[in-house]
C-alpha cells in the first residue's frame, strides 16, 4: 500500500522530486566525470611506473663505469642502479629524418620499457630494435618490419622486435614541432652491444631510492667524487613532468567547478525535502490516526528521498563515467599522452559524496517527518495554521506607501520566507559563477595569445638551431637575416647561496641579446627591459623564494657546479618559461659560453631550412595554429560549463518557483477571487524570480574571477596565466542568467490558470 502511495506522491510531485534528482545526477556527474580522467589517469602511471620500475633520478655524465654505479648503489636509501647511453638519432628520409631518441643499454632494472606488442625488451640481442609504438603506429610500422636511424655518425639498420612505451615518453614532442605530431618524434632501445666496444661509453646512471633523489646529492657527490655533471629527479623530465602538471590541473579544476554544483544541490534538496513533508503534514496525520505505528510511516517518507536522490547519484556516476569522463580519456590520453591502460576511473570519493547527498537528503526528511509525528493525530489531520503575519522590515522604508502592489507583495513573501529566497539567489549566484567563468576562459585565452603572440615575441619568423650549431654558424645566421640569437638552459635557483634540496627551484635560463624581439614583461603585464648588470626573475618563482626587486637569487646551470649571485631588476611574467632572463653579456661576464638555441627575426628566414645545423623554422602563423590546437580542448570545457550551469540555473529557480507556488496558491486562489488575472499573478512570480536574479548576478559577477584565476593557479609554477574577464563578456552572461530567469516564470502560466478557486479555499477550513 505505501509503496503505491509513494509512487502516487512521487507522480502528484514529480517537478519537486525530479528537481531532487536532477540536482544530484548533475553533483555526481560533474565531480565524478572530472575526476574520472585525474583518478584514471594516475592509477595508470602508478601502474605504468611500478611496473617498468620507473627511476626516480637521473645522473649525467661522460664515460660513466660500472664501479660508479655500484658506489651509487651502495648509498644509503638507493635500490636499483641501471647505466644506459641516450642519443638523439634521426630517422631515414623515408620517415620524415624525424628525432629519435636512442638508448643503449646492457642490463633492463630500471625504467624497463613497456611491451605494447611484439617481444620484450632483450639487452642482448643485438639483432633487434624495441620502437615508441605511436611513432610505428603513425608510420604503419609493425613488429617484424626493419628500421633505421642514424645516430653517432653511423647508420643502424634492425628488425624490429618490439613496440614499446615508456613513462619518460607520456608526452612526446619534437623540437620542430609547436604541437604534438608522433610522425616527427620517437625513441629506440638497442643493446650496447650494437656499437663497437670502443664506443660503448655510458652517459646516465638512473636509480631508484626511497625518498627525494635530489636529498641524496651530496652523498651522490661524494660517492662519485664529483665526477659527474648534474643529478635530476622526476621533475625535470619534460616527457613525464607534462602529464603531472596536467593531472593536478583536471583535479584542482574538478573540485572549483565540482564544488560549485555539490554546494548548490545541497542546499536546494535540503530545502526541497523539508518543504515536501511538510506539505504531506495531513497524510501523515491521517495514518498516524489510523494506527500506523510512526517507525513505518518514518521509513514510507524516508524512501521518498533515499529514491530519489540515491538514484540521481548511481545515474551521476555511471554518466560522469562513461561520457565525461571518457571523453577526457580518450582525448588525453589518445591523442597527446602515452599511457598504457588509461581508462576513466572512479575511488572512494564518489561514494562517499553520493552518500553525503543521499545522507542530507534522508537527515532532512527524518527531521521534517519527525517534527508532524510529535503533533497529536487530530492536531495533524487539520492543515498547518498560517503564521502570524508581522510587519517586515521593508515597510519601514520612507517610501512604501508609494512602491507599487506587486513590489509591496514581493518584499512581504521575501521577508517571510528567506530560506526560499536565499536558494534562489545562491542558485543564480553559482549560475552567473560558472557561465561567467566559462566565458571568461575564453577571454582569457584571447587575452594570452595576444600577450604572447603581439607583445613577447615581437618577431615574425623563429629558427630552431641543432645543439651541434656553433657560435659562428648562428652569428653568421644572424647577419644574413637579422634578428636576435637566444640561448635556453635548464637551471635550478635558490634564496641563498648554500640551499637545501627543498629550497631549489628548476627552472629555465633565457639569455636575450637585449635587442627586443625577445622581450620581457612586468607583473602588470606591461613590457619592460633588461637592465645591464641584472636579472628579471618570474613572478611566481619570485614569490615561491620570498625575494623583491633589489635582492639576490642564486642560480646555476645543470651542468655547473657552482652557484652564481645575481641581482633581480625586475619581477617579470611569462605564460609557459619560468626562470631568469638576462643580458647575453652578462652572462658571457660570468664565464659561460653562449649558446644559441634559436633565432628570431622579424624578416622571412625560409630560405634557412634545410641547413645541417638548423633544426626548424616556424613562422608566427605556424605557432599561432599550434597554440589555438592546444586550446581546442579549452573549448569543450566551456561547452560542458554552459550545459552544466543552465541545467542549474533552470532546475534552481524553477524549484524555487514550484515551491513558491505551493506554499502560496491560497493566496493566489484569493486573489483569483478577488478579480485578478492570471497574468498579473504570474507577474508576481516572475518579478520575485527576477529580483533574486539580478541580486544573485550582482553577487556572482566578482566571483567568476576568483575562480577562473583559481582554475589558471592550477596549471602549476611552470605556467603562468593571468585570469581576464571582458565587462562585455559580463554583460552577456547576466543577461544570460536573467533570460533563463523570465522563461522560467511563464513555465507557470498554465498551473496559475488551472488553480481551483473553491476547492483550494475550501481546504483552508
């Protein structure tokens, strides 16, 4: 019987309980789908990673032996020690000469590469070669098939054996590329014992230990006394790194956004089921009077709610799954990463905030029903006696008397019935929030591409020069099409000249010829320039180390040995290269050798490609279709933002109206009989819905930035994106908000025209 009873009530109340499980489907839709893609990923790496054996650090160095490794393996805290050579190699003309990366190794330990097909990896067998699947799979290379490279002056020739992956190759770009395109960029593992035994000279000892590897250098230094060029850890793995720092951005970005909606739907189910009892006050009283005993009347009205919402949250989950969530899989980690196994996930988090909202749901109904069920039988069968109407604070204001009916009525419900307002505005508040913040991405986009592309690169044309390209070479580049020469290097800085490994940053060394071309920017974003004598630090790495302009930073190359005291002149911003900027002669005056990695030059250097020493020549078209490549993804994120936050903005405000709407139709049906029209009754909703409206996008408006530049924050120290919002672009997200807000007042038109005057009115008695 009770169940048909709930199935009755749920259909009599359909709007209110399927407001209940709209709300909570799109909670665990959205956390859930975010999350899916972070929670996938990273159980795939630590997969990936345990079972390749993934090194936790890199020493570089010539000539590295057998006896050094075994002394690094002796330290305390290192577990496996492997020697290996890495070489860039190219590929045949009949593969694009495309960058492959060769290694050579003599045993397999640590960072063994990962079979995708074919047989594994043999440090023995001189006869094969082990290739990065994706590149085989773009060239229509399989396991069988014969493959050559070019690498250390000579041409080797293998049949393949095995197609692999590995975690240092997650993200794969070549240095002619601007984006990813797996046609131009590989990587190979040979036996050492290919090359002949006076070549067969290591390079890199990799190892694993417990703990930060960059802890153990000095006693690494002391192990090998020294003779070696730098250690590095995790981080400074482009390959590796690139992936981390996007993982950690999806997860912050799934808990601003998610946050948003969970935040939301709490509050209106929370309000709604309250509501709900309280309208099943009679019900109640009447089995209550029958002799139902109140255990089984509790659990009839706690199943409206433990339905409802547990049903939208099993539905949450299973969409943020299998669409969301495998969309991002699939476009991550099919198209721009390498990472066996990656498949949409989910932990324990789901469960728990299903259970969170299921818990809310069922507490709040316990209370309501608990509260009619203290009222004796015959006190409960009548309905609730209307409260004591009191004067409200508006209508002290100087000018009520001359406000109109409708402004009058509507500031007397509000006064009388905050908690409905409330919802209303935080829900058009957390609706302006997000299309503001969908929006404002792509503002923001605009407004970084313009600063990178117009105002830092103030050039036209860039050459990427090979490392094998001499001062000389790039010189006489430069007189022939002028320009700038720049020099990268990956360096770590420090506070203080004697850092602990904790307070050592990694980062990039940009070393200008101060022709401005390559230019620098303030913390306003406004273009600056290097003074003689000092550097221009990056603002966030600035801030991570505490220092100001005026104050020393401490830097050295990773294959220095000591650190080097420079002034900071400027605390300057870039989008994607972190570090210092300096003065070519400045840092000629410290005693290195400069050297160039690219030139640019606002003339067309076409006419360089094909240069042995020259890597690559792109045009400002050319890395402007890579950058707005990289965006697209930035485009289905708004997408999914605006669908999300107009489910939202509808399902709130309609539920507020629906339930202003029952706690009201007496009055409506009074004033029916008072000769009011349906549409001036149904202005009094919609002037109410659109004042909440509009306080709730005065409220939201500042809030879109926050959370934007929250969102930008997550990127990590390696990028720096400056949160922009257009006023216009506010403007249309109000307007936006307000529009959902006056359709959603006519979708009551019909039930303001079908109310029963007399059987309404006459359940009052």
């Amino acid at each position: 019987m009770l169940w048909r009873k709930m199935l009755r009530d749920i259909k009599g109340n359909f709007a209110q309980f399927f407001s209940i499980f709209v709300l909570s489907v799109v909670a665990m839709w959205c956390y859930t789908g975010f999350q899916a893609n972070v929670i996938g990923g990273t159980k795939a790496r630590e997969n990936f990673n345990k079972t390749t054996n993934f090194s936790d650090g890199w020493i570089y160095g010539a000539d590295m032996t057998s006896q050094q490794a075994g002394k690094v393996k002796d330290i305390d805290k290192v577990n496996d020690v492997q020697l290996r050579t890495q070489m860039l190699g190219k590929a045949d003309k009949d593969h694009n000469s495309a960058e492959v990366y060769c290694y050579f190794q003599k045993d397999n330990v640590v960072t063994k590469p990962y079979t995708m097909s074919g047989e594994d990896y043999d440090p023995e067998d001189k006869d094969g070669v082990w290739l990065f699947y994706r590149f085989a799979d773009a060239w229509k290379l399989d396991v069988g098939d014969s493959f050559s490279v070019h690498v250390m002056g000579r041409d080797i020739s293998k049949k393949i054996k095995g197609l692999i992956a590995t975690p240092e190759y997650e993200y794969a770009c070549a240095s002619t590329d601007a984006d990813v395109d797996y046609h131009n960029i590989g990587f190979a593992y040979f036996s050492m014992n290919v090359l002949p035994q006076d070549e067969q000279k290591f390079n890199q000892i990799t190892f694993t230990c417990e703990g930060n590897p960059l802890k153990l250098e000095d006693d690494i230094s002391a192990a090998l006394e020294g003779s070696y060029a730098f250690i590095g850890d995790r981080k400074s793995i482009d390959g590796y790194n690139r992936l981390t720092d996007e993982l950690e951005q999806h997860d912050g970005f799934s808990y601003i956004f998610s946050g948003v909606f969970v935040a939301i739907a709490l509050l209106v189910i929370t309000t709604t089921m309250k509501r709900m009892v309280a309208c099943q006050r009679t019900q109640i009283g009447t089995l209550n009077a029958l002799g139902m005993k109140n255990r089984k009347i509790m659990t009839h009205y706690l199943s409206f709610s433990i339905v409802s919402s547990a049903a939208g949250c099993v539905i949450g989950i299973l969409l943020g799954i299998f669409t969301l969530g495998k969309f991002m899989v699939d476009m991550f980690g099919g198209e721009f990463y390498s990472v066996p196994n990656w498949s949409a996930g989910y932990d324990f988090k789901s469960i728990v905030l299903a259970a969170v909202i299921v818990l809310v749901c069922t507490v709040t109904a316990y209370f309501s029903c608990r509260k009619i069920l203290k009222i004796h039988p015959s006190e409960a069968l009548r309905p609730a006696s209307t409260k004591t109407a009191k004067s409200c604070i508006f209508e002290k204001l100087p000018f009520w008397n001359k406000l109109s009916f409708n402004a009058r009525y509507n500031l007397r419900d509000v006064s009388r019935s905050k908690m409905r307002a409330v919802m209303g505005v935080f829900g058009t508040m957390m609706g302006m929030l997000v299309v503001s913040l969908g929006l404002g991405a792509y503002d923001t986009v605009g407004y970084v591409r313009s600063w990178y592309f117009d105002d830092i690169q103030n050039y036209n044309t860039q050459v990427i020069l090979k490392d094998s390209c001499t001062l000389e070479q790039a010189q006489q580049l430069q007189i022939e099409f002028g320009g700038e020469l720049i020099a990268m290097d990956m360096i770590s800085i420090a506070a203080d000249s004697h850092p602990v490994s904790d307070d050592i940053i990694s980062c990039k060394l940009a070393v200008t010829e101060g022709k401005q071309l390559f230019r620098v920017s303030d913390r306003d974003l406004n273009i600056g320039s290097l003074e003689k004598g000092k550097v221009a630090l990056t603002m966030k790495q600035a801030d991570k180390l505490k220092l100001k302009v005026g104050e020393k930073v401490y830097w050295k190359t990773a294959t220095g040995n000591k650190w080097v005291e420079s002034e900071i002149g400027l605390i300057s911003r870039h989008p994607s290269i972190t570090g210092i900027s300096m003065l070519r002669e400045d840092y000629e005056k410290e005693g290195f050798e400069f050297k160039p990695a690219m030139l640019v030059s606002k003339d067309d250097c076409t006419d360089a490609k094909g240069r042995d020493y020259i890597t690559a020549v792109h045009s400002m078209s050319d890395l402007k279709k890579a950058f707005d490549k990289s965006m697209e993804v930035m485009d289905l994120l708004v997408y999914f933002m605006i669908f999300f936050s107009l489910l939202l903005i509808i399902v709130v405000l309609y539920n507020s109206g629906n339930l202003s709407f029952n706690e009201r139709e007496k009055e409506f049906a009074t004033l029916k009989v008072l000769g009011f029209q349906s549409r001036r009754i149904r202005k009094l909703i919609s002037t109410q819905n659109l004042w909440l409206s509009v306080i709730g996008v005065i409220l939201g408006t500042p809030l879109g930035s926050v959370a934007l530049q929250a969102m930008m924050d997550s990127n990590g120290d390696s990028i720096d994106w400056p949160c922009m919002i257009h006023w216009y672009t506010y403007l249309l997200a109000a307007a936006f908000v307000m529009g959902v807000s006056v359709l959603v007042g006519f979708m009551f038109s019909k039930r303001i025209k079908r109310i029963d005057m007399v059987g309404v009115l006459k359940g009052m008695e």
